[in-house]
C-alpha cells in the first residue's frame, strides 16, 4: 500500500471545491468511514474548541488512510509542538486558527514542513505509512507536497492583510470564520452584514491572486449556495453535533406526524 494521495489537495489545485465538515463531538474511528460513505471531501478534527486525546487523534488518522477522505485537524494555536504533533499522529493536514500576520504564516510553514521547505523535527510518521519502510528523502518529499495548510483569517487585521498572507508560499487554503470575524468586526453574528459580505470578497481576490483555494465555514445552505457561486471553494459546513440534531429532529418529526394520521 503506497503513500496516500491527499485528494483534497489535488482538487484545490485543480480549482475544483471541496465539501467538509467538522468533527467535536464523536471520537470513534467508525464516524470516518461514515463520513466517507456520505460522499464528504474531508473532515476537521475541531481541537481548538473541545478536546481530544493522542489515541483518539491517531484512531481517527489510521482510519482515514483506508478511506479517499482527508483527516484534517484544526489545531488550538499556532504552536509548533500543537502543530508537528498533530502531523505526526497522522493528520493529512492543518487548519490553523486566528492567523492575522505574515509572519504567523512563516511559522506555520516553518513548523509544519521538513527541510527544504521547513524546520519540522524529523518523524517518519507509521500512520502516514502504515509500517511500510520508504526512503527518508522520499517520506519527506511526499510529505511536503501532499500535506494540506489552511489559514483561517477571522479579523480585520486578517482581512487587511489577507493579500500579503496567502503570498506566501506553502498556504493551499484560506477557511474564514465569520462567528470570530463579525465579532471582531463588531457585528457579532450578522454574516450577510455589508462589511462581512466586503470581507469575505476580499479574501477571495487575494486567494485568486495567488492560486490559493478561498474557503469559509457555514451551517446555512443559502449562504453556501451564494458564497460558492462568488468562488469559494474549500468549505466545511456545520459539525457531527448538528447534523445528528438536525437529521434526528426531522425523522422524530416526522413519526410524530404518523400519530396524526
């Protein structure tokens, strides 16, 4: 079994879009292959806002190298042993949160990435090869191209400087969030507001100047709807938690109905 290709990755590059979703509530490793059947893209394992074992990290990571879908895992902050020890329990990639400057982004490469692109501690990661022995140089090489780095800009300061932030080589994607944007904008939840709307416009420009994948997180239909068609094109939508809550309120609903009959 070869070293996986991060399909995700492959279709950024190609301009096509990716649908994802978010992973806080449910840890084992059956929801990935779940997930897989469902027809998403990828999924982020969301560690910045609810916790999360090593053991269930690598769980989740093993069980997506036997499916198409890419293991991704938003990390707490843009630390270095947050961000090497997620790849190194089998994380396809990052999305990192709050990153206003360019030269949080340098950091991010730098940490995340082995020599010549970064300075990441050297690991060949058995989840990334399933036990099977590669040639170093070949490991890292793979690594380097296939793993996957999303920024996501979430302020003003983000927004201003959004051009300068995906110049930077080693972004594949920008994944905004407009609960922290429009509460830093001072419009705290109004994500079809003028200024969020301006936003949300230009981090697309900057991405498509670069040849970086726009993205945002939704949980409303007609926002991705509107937002697509207007060019993003890495989107995660909702979390596990809500699309169980949803998809259980409609089905008790419905045989709620059946005593009505």
């Amino acid at each position: 079994m070869g070293l996986k290709v991060n399909h995700v990755k492959q279709a950024l590059r190609e301009g096509k879009t990716c649908f994802g979703t978010m992973l806080r509530m449910v840890r084992a490793p059956e929801v990935i292959s779940l997930c897989a059947a469902a027809g998403w893209d990828f999924v982020v394992l969301d560690t910045e806002h609810y916790g999360c074992n090593p053991e269930n990290v690598s769980a989740l990571a093993l069980a997506a190298r036997y499916e198409k879908i890419t293991f991704l895992m938003r990390v707490p902050d843009k630390l270095y042993h947050q961000m090497a020890n997620a790849l190194d329990l089998g994380a396809e990639g990052l999305v990192l949160p709050r990153v206003d400057r360019p030269e949080q982004v340098q950091t991010i490469i730098r940490s995340s990435k082995f020599y010549p692109v970064g300075q990441r501690g050297m690991s060949v990661s058995i989840f990334g090869t399933l036990h099977r022995e590669y040639d170093v140089t070949e490991y890292m090489e793979w690594f380097n191209s296939s793993s996957l780095v999303a920024i996501q800009i979430e302020s003003r300061e983000g927004v201003e400087n959004a051009n300068q932030l995906v110049s930077i080589p080693g972004v594949d994607a920008v994944l905004i969030g407009p609960a922290d944007l429009s509460q830093n904008l001072g419009i705290s939840g109004q994500f079809s507001h003028p200024d969020m709307e301006d936003a949300y416009q230009k981090v697309i420009d900057a991405c498509n100047r670069h040849g970086v994948a726009p993205g945002i997180h939704f949980s409303e239909m007609d926002l991705v709807e509107k937002w697509v068609a207007r060019g993003m094109r890495f989107i995660t939508f909702q979390y596990d938690t809500k699309l169980l809550l949803d998809a259980s309120k409609k089905t008790v609903e419905g045989l709620r109905q059946v005593l009505d009959k």
